[in-house]
C-alpha cells in the first residue's frame, strides 16, 4: 500500500511546481515578444529602405529592435533559470529555436 504524503509535503511540491509553470510561461512569452519586435523591426527597415522622410518608421524600427535586444536578453536569463529549476527539460528543438530567437537581436545590434 503506498504511504500517503502529508498536505505540508504536497504544497511544498505544488508550489515549486507552479513556480517553475510561471517560469516557463514567463520565458516563452519573452521569446514570443523577442520573435515579434525583432520581426517587426526588420520588416519595417526592408519596407522603408532609403526613402527620404521615413525618420519616424526607422526610429519605431530602431525602438523595436531595442525591445528585441532587451527581451532577447531576459528570454535567455529566464531560459537558464527553467533549466536550473525543472525537473523535466523542455524538447530540445525549443531551447535551440529560444537560444537563437534570443540570441539574433544581439548579433543584429553587432553587425
């Protein structure tokens, strides 16, 4: 017969649980929002091109690819935390496609 758990040792899991649901929720949304603004941005500056007065649509470009940068950054920040804090790992097709959505804006930025 399996020896039940006391209700202390069922939240202590629940809420590590949970913590680590939010976690990984929190990270893709920042990769979702990565994959976008640095989309946007290019979209905009290949649209735009050399045109004269389109200053605003390349500053908004300039602005989004800016977010790309930032939340590139806390995707991978949130990225290593999942893989510290899980007990299960994400498939590996999605930490490579998150490392390189996070990733791209910063080698953009350097180039």
């Amino acid at each position: 017969m399996p020896k039940k758990r006391s209700q202390a040792e069922q939240s202590d899991g629940d809420d590590n649980g949970s913590a680590v649901e939010m976690a990984t929720v929190a990270w893709m949304m920042a990769v979702m929002a990565t994959l976008v603004c640095g989309a946007a941005a290019v979209l905009i500056r290949l649209a735009v091109g050399d045109r004269a007065g389109a200053e605003n649509l390349l500053l908004f470009a300039h602005v989004l690819h800016f977010s790309a940068i930032v939340t590139g950054l806390v995707s991978l920040l949130l990225m290593a935390l999942v893989l510290r804090a899980s007990r299960e790992l994400p498939p590996v097709s999605i930490l490579v496609g998150a490392a390189i959505i996070g990733i791209l804006p910063l080698v953009a930025a350097l180039w």
